[in-house]
C-alpha cells in the first residue's frame, strides 16, 4: 500500500460527504479508511538503539542480547521469538550467533472503512439468515485489528486482548477500523444499525494496533489467539481470525502465522489496496487472501492481485459499525476480507465437524464465477448461501441491475431490466476553504434530477485519494468536501466509479461526463 501523502502546507485533510444521505465520514489520517499507506521501518532512538524481532533455535538468546548492550521486551509463548531493544551497531553481531535464527527491525503495516449492506446482501448471508438457524452460533473469531468499540449497541463482544497496552483489558476502539471490521463480521441481527454476515458468533476484538500498526504487536496477538487453545477454557478457542492490513513480509510474522497454522487456526487477510501484488500476511500460504469487488462485480480499483488470492468478496462502499457508538461507509480490502471470513464462519458453524482445510476448500469451492481473471477472483465471490447451506436459490444483487464495472471498469452489473435508467449529468468543482465536489445524477431524458441514488466517487490528487459513497438528494446531487483541500495550485481528479438505485439502470455510456480535472486557483 502507498504511503499517505499529506498535501503541501501541512494541513490535514478530512473528507466529509454532505448533501443527500450522509453515509460517509472518511478521514485518510485514520489508517485504512480510504487511504493507502507503505510500511516502515521503525527509527532508531537517539541513544542509538532499535527494536527488532529475533529468532532463535533452542535456549532463547537473553545473555547474548544483554552482552550486545539490548534488553528483551517481550518474549512470546508460542514461538521462538522474543521481541528486544539492541544497540543497532550489534545486529550484525547477534546475527552471527548460530543459534539465532534472524535479526529483523519492527516494523510498520497499516489498515489496508439497521440496514442490509449491499455487500452482505450479495453474498447472501440475509438468505442464509432468512431460511435457516444458521447464524454463526459455536464459533469464535478474533479480529486482529485496532480494538472495538466496547459499547457499541450492535455488537455483542465475546471477549477482547490489547497488545498494545499495558493493561491487556483495555482494547477500546480509537480508530474505529477494528469496530468496522467486526460489524461486518458479526453486527447483531436486531432491530437497529446493521447485520452482519454472521451476527451470532462469537467475536474477540485482538488490538494489535491503535496510532501504529507495529509487528511486535502484531505477532503477540497471534500468541495470545493460539494461547485460547491451550489455557483451561475449552469454549474459548479462537478458530478463525481477520488481519485487515498488509505491508512487507516478515520473518517473525510468518513463524507466528504458521504457529497459528499448526493450530488449526483459519486466517483471512486484505490482499492490499494499492492495485499492485498481494500485501503479506495475506501473501503466505498459511492466510486466505481476499481481493474486493464492487457493486457491479467487477475488481475493485483499488484491490491488490495476484496468484494468491482464493477467492473475492465485496469490499467498495461497505457500511458497518463504527466507533462511538456510531456507523460508516468504508472502502478497502480491509472490508472484503472479514466479508469473506464472515462467510466461512457461516460454513463452519453450519458444518463443525468440518476441518479448517475442509472449511477452507469448501469456501472456494462455493464461490460464484463472476467472470474475472483468477489473479483478481481466484475461485470467484464468496457465496454464503451456497457454501453453509449447500443451496443457490437465494436472489443476489447479481441478478438485479447493478450499474457499471465500478472501479474495475466493465461492463454493466449483469442485469438492467428496470424500466428506468440513469446516467452522471454532471462534475462540478468549487472552492473556498474547502475543495466541494458535487456530483448530479439524471434520468436518461437527460431532463430529471434522480433522487437516493448511491453514488460512489473516488478523489485523487496523484500522491493520495480518497473514497466517497452516499446518496442524491431530491435535487439529483450529492455533495462531497474535502476540509483543508484548497491549496492554491494543487490539482484534483474526481472520477465517478459507480451509481446504482433498485430497479434503475446506470447507464455508464450515457455519462455526460465520468471524470473531471480541477486545478485549485
């Protein structure tokens, strides 16, 4: 994933959706929103030390790192690992003890955002939900994410771990990546906000990660997933776990996930959002990685490719629990991924006697050809209905009008037989000390403004961009802000990526414009 770029001034820039239905409150300084972001290595302290991740065989290595001026951090349970603070000029020489294994910095990876989400819809949990008992009951799933918001009303947390306090008690959702996350997964089936794919199982919120995303604490919560296996609670054993961020690989990273591996652990990770080779984790065969897909079942823009991807699921314009109680619409391999988790945790709980790599298997086996290249789909889009219930009568928006190829370009959603169409009237820029962005939808006459239109919308600058979804008013416009975004001399693209409205067809050829360039005065 890029790095977020920060225009020129220093200011911040928080991306607001105003007019029409606000559904989107998207803030690229907040990881994994919208944004996308590279891995770094963490710097070395001015008293020349840095903290890395060391592998070992046999004892653990303490007196060689105390004798190389370092003292160990942490030392996990479940893997020859211990995390430690070195003086950077003694790596070399720690490196040449042969009984360690490996000497690598910590690093940074980043977050890769009641009404039924499009994209809970299209894989057909609601059916599943509708015509059986099959909810997720019995099993458990930890999100390895930025905590979780512990009051929100429409999430029942079985339990939560911080790796990254003091207090392992504390994982309260600051971010609000983690709480989106899991509502995916599991937002109750009740009478308010929204539902997610597998409202009833059991979901454990594992914060790996709050301002920094860091390895060390990374590679923790996955000593503390596999620790549920072995402490004197056999109802507590996390079987299936989400990592919606990437970055580079890591040798720590790798030994832990394997660990998870030979537990029986099921892992699922967002393939990346730069557009470019499948981030790590979700790269290791040890992880299921997921790419997203849009409205129209087509890649989204954004989504990481590549030979490792098993299988693809929504992850454009996904609405779901938020934090502070609240709700929001995010982009992002970061929502593909628990979509698909949220589906094998349906399989499982319909089918336990099933093995991991049965569950596994059965998810790709499932999964509905939408037409892409293997590198972009794998087997095809999770298919909830078909892979815990083993039937396919479920009605998914595959089969209603879905607009356009969205972000992945295309060809219309596989449907428009409503009698009404729909096209993007018009484009238009302004400033003052904001950048608006106000986008109009038409009926075909070229006449009729259309109302509650969802309208997705992506705003770059060419170092950084931006991701909007909500709804026309009664005027046919939605208008979306960027705060901050009115630099003089910078220059933006605002690219209209999809609009669908039940029983209308988006007419993508009829656009009197899809793009448009704007350079601040």
């Amino acid at each position: 994933m890029k790095k977020l770029h920060i225009l020129a001034l220093g200011l911040t820039l928080t991306a607001l959706l105003l007019s029409g239905c606000s559904e989107t409150v998207n803030t690229p300084t907040a990881p994994g929103l919208t944004a996308q972001y590279a891995p770094s290595q963490v710097g070395i302290r001015p008293d020349g030390t840095v903290d890395v991740l060391i592998g070992f065989s046999g004892r653990m290595p303490s007196r060689a790192i105390v004798a190389a001026g370092g003292a160990v951090k942490h030392q996990y349970r479940n893997f020859p690992i211990v995390f430690a603070s070195i003086p950077a000029v003694a790596m070399n020489r720690l490196e040449s003890n042969p009984n360690i294994l490996y000497v690598e910095r910590d690093t940074e990876k980043f977050y890769s955002a009641q009404t039924l989400d499009w994209g809970v819809d299209r894989v057909d949990a609601e059916y599943v939900h509708n015509n059986s008992a099959v909810d997720g009951s019995g099993i458990n799933v930890g999100v390895l994410d930025s905590g979780g918001d512990k009051d929100h009303p429409d999430i029942t947390w079985a339990g939560g771990y911080s790796a990254t306090s003091k207090d392992p008690n504390k994982w309260d959702d600051k971010n609000g990546h983690g709480t989106h996350v899991a509502g995916i997964i599991s937002a109750n089936n009740n009478d308010i906000g929204v539902v997610g794919v597998a409202p009833n199982c059991n979901i454990y919120a594992v914060q790996v990660g709050g301002r920094r995303l860091l390895i060390s604490n990374i590679i923790e919560g996955i000593d503390w997933v596999i620790a549920t296996h072995n402490d004197s609670d056999p109802n507590n054993d996390i079987t299936v776990i989400n990592m919606s961020f990437g970055g580079g690989a890591s040798s720590g990273e790798e030994v832990a996930l394997q660990a998870a591996y030979n537990t029986g652990i099921l892992a699922f990770a967002a393939a990346g959002n730069s557009g470019s080779s499948v981030d790590y984790p979700a790269a290791y065969n040890t992880v299921m990685a997921i790419s997203s897909s849009t409205t129209a079942d087509a890649i989204s823009g954004f989504s990481n490719f590549g030979p490792e991807i098993e299988v693809i699921a929504p992850g454009s314009g996904i609405y779901s629990t938020y934090k502070g109680g609240g709700y929001a619409t995010l982009s992002g391999t970061s929502m593909s991924s628990p979509m698909a988790a949220g589906v094998a945790v349906l399989a499982w709980s319909a089918n336990p006697s099933l093995t991991r790599d049965q569950i596994r298997s059965l998810l790709k086996s499932s999964a509905e050809d939408i037409g892409l290249s293997a590198s972009q789909q794998g087997s095809g889009l999770v298919d909830a209905e078909n892979a815990a219930l083993s039937t396919t009568a479920g009605n998914n928006l595959g089969s209603e009008g879905g607009g356009d190829g969205g972000d992945g370009g295309g060809d219309d959603g596989g449907g428009g037989t409503g009698a009404d169409t729909m096209h993007v009237a018009a484009i238009d820029f302004s400033n003052k000390r904001n950048l608006n962005v106000v986008v109009t939808i038409h009926d075909e006459a070229h006449a009729n403004p259309v109302s509650s239109a969802r309208v997705e919308m992506t705003l770059s600058n060419g170092s950084s961009s931006w991701n909007f979804a909500g709804n026309t008013n009664s005027d046919g416009e939605i208008k979306f802000m960027l705060i901050g975004g009115g630099i003089s001399g910078a220059s933006f693209t605002a690219t209209v990526t999809n609009v669908t409205k039940t029983d209308t067809f988006y007419n993508s050829a009829s656009n009197d414009v899809t793009s448009t360039n704007y350079t601040v005065p």
